[in-house]
C-alpha cells in the first residue's frame, strides 16, 4: 500500500504539470504575438511543422476547429503572412495540402530559442536512464492526450 509520501510526491507532480502547462500556454500566447499571430494559427504553424503538410480537414481536426469557414481563414490568415502555402493533391487534385513555408518557419523558430536553450542545459545534466525516462512518460502522455481532449471536448 502506498505511503503519505508517495501520495504527497504525485500530488507535487500533478501541480507541477498543471504549473508547466500554464507556462507553456503563456509561451506559446508570447511567440504567437511576436509572430503577429494567434494561437491558434500559430499551432497550426506547429502542427504542420511535427506532422509535415496536411489537409484542410485534418487541420481542422487537431486544431478542434470547424471545416469549411473557420479553418479557411486560419489558412488564409497564415498564408497572407507567408506561413503556409496550399498546393494540390498528387493523389487527388480536388483536394488541397497545407504545408509550411520553411523560410518562414525558421523566423517563427527564432521566437522559442530561449525554451530550446533552456532545454537544451537542462538535459545537459541528465544521464541516459534519466533522459529514457522522461521520453518514455512523455511518450506515454502524448499517446493519451488526442483521447483526453477529444473527452474534454465532449463535456458539457
């Protein structure tokens, strides 16, 4: 049976994600703006960037936003900017791609060179067991969190 300092131990964890997740949101509302973005576009600039070029449709998906109108001026919004450019199916030419434009991708990167950098001297001091750790759990957290907000979004 678990002890009181195991419990006190995941419940400092729960709040310490719930303080990272804080931060990361306050980050990510700070690069868009130095961007001259919302968040939202500017998650799609994410998105693209780790899944590389996708549908309208599939934007919209993961971005939790309509198809048709909503994700329209998204894409019409990031490609005035010069962050996305639509280009045609070569599987199907009634269909549209949106992929990130790299030029403009590395000027949005510019904007979370801090957070690599502190990243970057924070796994500095971690051994192998410590860094194969952490990506297993985030592994498993991202693999949960498509299903976690998929449920949220199902509240009333």
């Amino acid at each position: 049976m678990p002890g009181p300092e195991r419990a006190e131990m995941v419940e400092e964890l729960r709040s310490a994600l719930q303080r990272s997740t804080m931060f990361t949101v306050l980050l990510h509302h700070a690069t868009a703006a130095k961007a001259g973005l919302n968040v939202t576009d500017a998650q799609c600039i994410n998105a693209l960037s780790l899944d590389g070029p996708q549908t309208p449709g599939r934007l919209a998906q993961l971005m939790g936003i309509t198809t048709g109108g909503a994700i329209t001026a998204v894409i019409d919004r990031l490609e005035k900017a010069g962050y996305v450019r639509r280009s045609p199916d070569p599987d199907d030419r009634r269909r549209v791609i949106i992929e990130v434009v790299p030029e403009a991708l590395a000027r949005f990167g510019a904007y979370f060179e801090p957070i690599g950098h502190s990243f970057a001297e924070i796994v500095g001091g971690y051994d192998d067991e410590r860094l194969g750790f952490l990506l297993d759990w985030l592994r498993d957290n991202n693999a949960r969190m498509p299903g976690v907000i998929e449920e949220v979004r199902r509240l009333p």
